[in-house]
C-alpha cells in the first residue's frame, strides 16, 4: 500500500470505521448480479434476513428489488431462497445483452 505524501493511507477498500457501509458503493466489486423471477418469489424474506450488505429492498413487508450500488454479488440470497427465485447471473454477460439491446 501506497502512503500519499502527507503520510496518510489512501481512500478505497479501507473501512475506518465500522457501520458505514451506506456511505461506501460497492456493487462494482460484483461479479455476478443477484437476479430475480418475480413471478416466483412468496416475498418470504429470507434473502433480506440473510444478506450481509443490507443490499435487499423491501416495501410494506414484500420483497421489492437488489441495491446494486451495495450488492457484492455474494449469492447468499440466492443459497437461502427457499424457492430458489434468484439467479447468480455473471455481470459482463448481462452488460452484453444490454448492449445488444441498444441499452448501456
């Protein structure tokens, strides 16, 4: 690790202080995205109390959608599923058919 010329460590993957995780996006670490079959999913939860970066978004008790700026893309969610509802998909093959969709 890199010292800056003042002395001080460098600002990146450092966490100084514990719970700050909001603060911090780091869904581009992610190399498979969490993705879900809606029609599927019995909004049990259990993705939401399994995950570790909080990265599950819910409404009025249902599930809703992934936080991809926080989501690492561990897969937890997608081990506990009891119905197995949500997909590991790899980031860059998602990339690659969006871009072939004309999208970004």
């Amino acid at each position: 690790m890199t010292l800056h010329q003042n002395g001080a460590m460098p600002e990146g993957a450092v966490i100084f202080s514990p719970g700050n995780s909001v603060e911090r996006e780091t869904g581009g670490w992610r190399v498979n995205r969490p993705v879900v079959q809606m029609d599927r999913c019995t909004h049990c939860m259990i993705c939401w109390i399994f995950c570790p970066d909080s990265a599950i978004e819910t409404g009025e008790g249902k599930f809703l959608g992934f936080d991809l700026a926080h989501c690492k893309g561990c897969g937890i969610c997608a081990t506990e599923c009891p119905v197995k509802c949500i997909d590991m998909i790899e980031e860059l093959t998602l990339l690659g058919a969006a871009t072939e969709q004309g999208g970004r």
